[in-house]
C-alpha cells in the first residue's frame, strides 16, 4: 500500500514570495492533516479535513495562509505573502476516519531567506 | 490546554545500553498517549501506543506504560541498535481511545553508536 505523497520535498524561497505543497494521502483515508514542524519543536496542526470539508483550522495564520482538499483526495496548502518564521516541515498526514492512527509523509522542509 | 514535556536531547548511547526517554503531560480526563519516531528523512510513524491508565504499549523492543498518578508514560528499550538512531515524539491525544487532535513534545534526538 502506497503512503502519503508529498511533494516538492524541499523548497527555498525569498520572504514575500508565495509557494504551494501538495499532498496525495492514502487511498480511501477520509481524514487529511497539515502540521508545521519549526525546527527543534514538535508538529503543530494547522488544519484537519474530513473528506473535502475543514473541520479544525483553529491554529491556520489565515492571513497568509491557505488549504484546500478539491475532491476529498488530494490537498494543497499555500503561503502568500511568506515570512521568515515559516521556516519549518509542513507534514502532511491521512487517517481512515478521523480517529485511528495517523499516517504521515516525508514533509516539504521550506526555506524563507 | 494540553501538552506534553518530553526530555531534552540529544541522547548519545553506545548499541546495547539501556534508553529511557521522559515523557510527562497534562491533559484533563482521560488522554490517549502515543510515542512516534521520525527516521533521517522519512515522515513521522507510530512506534507505541496506550489508550488508559496502567496500559503498556510496546514495540519493536520499546516499551511504555500509561502511568496517571504521575502523568507519565516514559519510554524504555533495553538495548539500544545503532538502527534505532532517530528523533522520538511522545504525544496525546484528550481524546480516549483515539488519534484525533494529537499535541506532540519537542521531540528527542537518539544517536546510538557501534
């Protein structure tokens, strides 16, 4: 069984510019996750979707940032404009239901200079 | 709210010493608790789990009890490879007997040399 997807793995960008990631989860997982990993700190979850509808975006800065999960099966999260603090791993990770084990993929590590 | 301290690193062992990492939370109620492990570029993945007070998860040689009275649920193996040379998480969930909302520690970086 294949895993979560993520791509680019790295990306290096000036403040001010925007980048997008995107996420393919595991086929049939109902429930998809983005978490920000600053360096030397644990993920912190930014936004969680069951199917193709937010259902905590509670810790989204959604002045400049943004999701979307078109379908229920793949998701994109966008910075615009970016800031030198979002320097960190955005992981992405996929569930069946929302509350078994979570499955996570390699992250995007993004580089804000 | 919720959080998990966890012991700082980096940890450094030589292969077959005995690892113990802190783990302590806070949390109302009854949380899950949950130890994940990242391996150099690779995503997070679920080593252990308990799900109620007194529960042992355990895997791959890693063991660790759910303990309440000390809101603790430390991890241990009791002799360390150089393969498990990876950062570790521990994490809860407020949730019983579920994976939803997790809150993750700061992480522990193991190096085990041969």
């Amino acid at each position: 069984e294949a895993g979560v997807a993520q791509s680019p793995r790295y990306k290096i960008i000036e403040k001010r510019q925007s980048v997008a990631f995107w996420c393919n989860p595991i086929s049939g997982h109902a429930t998809l996750y983005w978490y920000q990993q600053i360096l030397g700190q644990g993920p912190k979850l930014l936004i969680q979707f069951q199917n193709n509808g937010v259902v905590d975006d509670s810790q989204l800065p959604k002045d400049r940032f943004s999701a979307e999960r078109l379908k229920g099966v793949d998701s994109t999260l966008k910075i615009q404009p970016a800031k030198l603090e979002d320097s960190a791993v955005y992981l992405c990770a996929s569930s069946l239901d929302g509350v078994g084990e979570q499955f996570f993929g390699p992250g995007t590590r993004l580089t804000v200079l | 709210g919720n959080s998990v301290t966890q012991m700082e690193g980096p940890v450094t062992l030589s292969e077959e010493a005995f690892l113990t990492i802190n783990c302590t939370y806070t949390a109302t109620g009854y949380p899950s608790l949950f130890w994940y492990v990242q391996y150099p570029g690779e995503g997070l993945q679920l080593l252990l789990k308990a799900t109620k007070a007194d529960d042992k998860g355990s895997n791959k040689g890693f063991e660790a009890t759910y303990r309440k009275e000390t809101t603790s649920f430390h991890l241990e193996k009791g002799s360390v490879q150089v393969s498990d040379s990876a950062v570790y998480f521990c994490a809860l969930s407020p949730l019983p007997g579920s994976a939803r909302q997790l809150t993750f520690g700061s992480g522990t970086q193991l190096t085990v040399l041969p």
